[in-house]
C-alpha cells in the first residue's frame, strides 16, 4: 500500500517534472531569448508569472511525506485556513519528497514540499518557508523525548540518560548531512558522538552502565529522527551497555507503542503542535522528559527561485 502510494508518487513526479520543465523552456525563450538555462533565468520566468501560474506550474499539488506525520495534519488544516480548495496535498515519504524536491531543483522548476527544521535540504539547497501569518504550523515548536510509564524504576541509567539528551539543531545536521551523503547512520552517529565527546560525556557523567539490559526505541523515518535515533542507540550501547532494539514504524505506532509500554521510549515526539492529537490520545499514558531540542520547525517550503512569499499566495 505504501509502496504503491511512494511509486505513483514518483510517477507523478515524472508527470510534474515534464510539464514544468516546458513551461519553464516557454518562460526563458520569452524572457531571455533562451540560450539562459541558469536559475536566475528561471527565476526570472517565475518572477514573471502570477502566483497563480505557480499553482498552474505545480497542477496545484503540494508535496507531502507519510500519512501518519503530524505536517500532514497541519498542511490540510492550511489548506482549509487560507481557502486552497484547488489544491491537493500528496502523500508520499520523506525520502519521496527530497527525490522530488532534488529533481524539481535540477530543473529549475517551482515545487511545493511540507518542509521541516532540522533538515539537511536546508544546507544543501536554497530554499524559504512560505509565510504562515495564520500561525497553522504553530509557534516554538520543540522535540521531546517521552518514555512509557515505569521507565525510570526499571532502567534509571537508560532513563537519566534519556532525561539529559539535549541537543542543536547544527549538531544533529551534522549527522543528518553526513547520511545524506552517504554514511550509513549508525557510522554517521558514532562518528559525530567520537568527535563529540564533551557532549555525550554531559549527558553520560556519573551515570552507572548496565550489563547488556535490553531497550527499545521508536521512530519514524523521517530524516531528522533518523538522525538522532542513531545517536541515542550508539550512546546507550557504547557508553552504558544497553542492548537497543530501534523500531522504525509510522507515527502512530511510534506513539502507541511506548504508549502501550511495549517500546521503552522515543526521541520524536514534535510538541506541542505537530503531535498534538497524539498526544491529547497518548500523553496520559506516558511520561514527557521533555525537550531534546528547540527552535524547531514545519511549513510549507519552496526554492527561493519561486517567486511567492506567503500560504496566502497560493490562493
Ligand atoms: N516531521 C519531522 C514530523 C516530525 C518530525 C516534521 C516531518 C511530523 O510529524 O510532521
């Protein structure tokens, strides 16, 4: 089913892909007189055209990631807020979405993804949030680690841990860009915790390792959790003796399972807005440590070279 979904998606993309690709073609004949193939040139079609011809541009597609993703939710709520009923939100994965972003960039053509910081996109192309003045993707949004109930009397070293893990946003790109250019992520993870020692040591210090105790964890394969998953798995096995068992699975079953005490604990709960249904569904059941990292955030993202600004362009 997902894997169906994933290929129309690519499919689709092809589609897109041709249709702007000529589109543009037609934008720097008339501007330039062709022979320009830079992005300035076709930034300087998409400057030419309306809002609207972006909408046109795209077939009024926004480029999604996994059902289960709290952006989703929030980019139908946008949908809804600023009256885009032309427009469709497609479902995909977040690798899916970055395919479909790295071709639309190669090809100079306008593209709309629901976006998230930490993301190493951000690093390897140019690209902005669209203005949210109705506030859909939230405020001071923040990454939490939540643990099942009971973590702390049956493991309090994994638990303490898990409670100190706090990070930034350039830290986890670090691992994040490292993956994306090819390390498998648990090398990228050790590589940066090795390099890093002062860090895993402030949240290690004092703390008394296990002999080989088992421990789950949950997450989704969104490239920023990817990340630090990774990173928690190594620090808990090289540094505290734990076994870890790291489940990736979709969103809900990230939230059920730790809920439910099957998993011990995930890093991947995006509070207080993007997760908010899991978390009014779950959060009873579950027991918050808190922030591993502010200042992050979800939108709606577009090259630079697309010339809008706001979600009320889209209109
Ligand atoms: N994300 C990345 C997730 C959380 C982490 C923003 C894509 C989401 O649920 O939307």
């Amino acid at each position: 089913m997902k894997l169906k979904t994933t290929r129309k998606l690519m499919v689709l993309a092809g589609l897109v892909g041709m249709l702007a690709l000529s589109a543009c073609g037609q934008a720097n004949n008339s501007t330039t007189g062709g022979g320009s193939n830079t992005p300035e040139a076709s930034a300087n079609g998409a400057g030419n055209s309306t809002a609207s011809a972006v909408g046109e541009q795209v077939d009024y597609e926004i480029i999604g990631i996994d059902p289960g993703a709290g952006i989703m939710k929030a980019t139908s709520q946008a949908i809804e807020t600023y009256g885009l009923a032309d427009w469709k939100l497609i479902e995909g994965s977040g690798a899916a979405m970055t395919a479909m972003l790295d071709k639309a960039i190669k090809a100079e053509e306008p593209i709309i993804i629901t976006g998230w910081t930490p993301h190493w996109m951000f690093a390897k192309y140019d690209l902005k949030y669209l203005e949210d003045p109705q506030k859909v993707y939230g405020e001071a949004e923040e990454i939490h680690t939540v643990a099942r109930k009971g973590l702390k009397e049956d493991h309090p070293t994994a638990y303490e841990f898990l409670d100190r893990f706090e990070w930034t946003s350039d830290e986890m790109g670090a691992i994040m860009t490292a993956i994306q250019e090819g390390q498998d992520p648990a090398e990228a993870a050790q590589a940066w915790a090795d390099a890093n020692t002062d860090r895993v040591d402030s949240w290690t210090e004092g703390l008394t390792p296990v002999d080989g105790d088992k421990l789950k964890l949950s997450y989704v394969a969104w490239d920023s959790e990817i990340a630090s998953t990774n990173l928690l798995e190594y620090v808990l096995e090289s540094k505290l003796g734990y076994d870890v068992e790291s489940l990736q699975v979709e969103a809900g079953p990230m939230w059920t399972g730790v809920a439910s005490g099957d998993v011990d604990a995930t890093a991947a709960a995006w509070l207080p807005l993007t997760h908010a249904d899991y978390w009014d569904k779950y959060g009873e059941q579950l027991d918050d440590l808190g922030a591993n990292m502010t200042g992050v955030k979800t939108g709606l993202v577009v090259p630079a070279y697309v010339n809008i600004g706001s979600i009320e362009d889209l209109k």
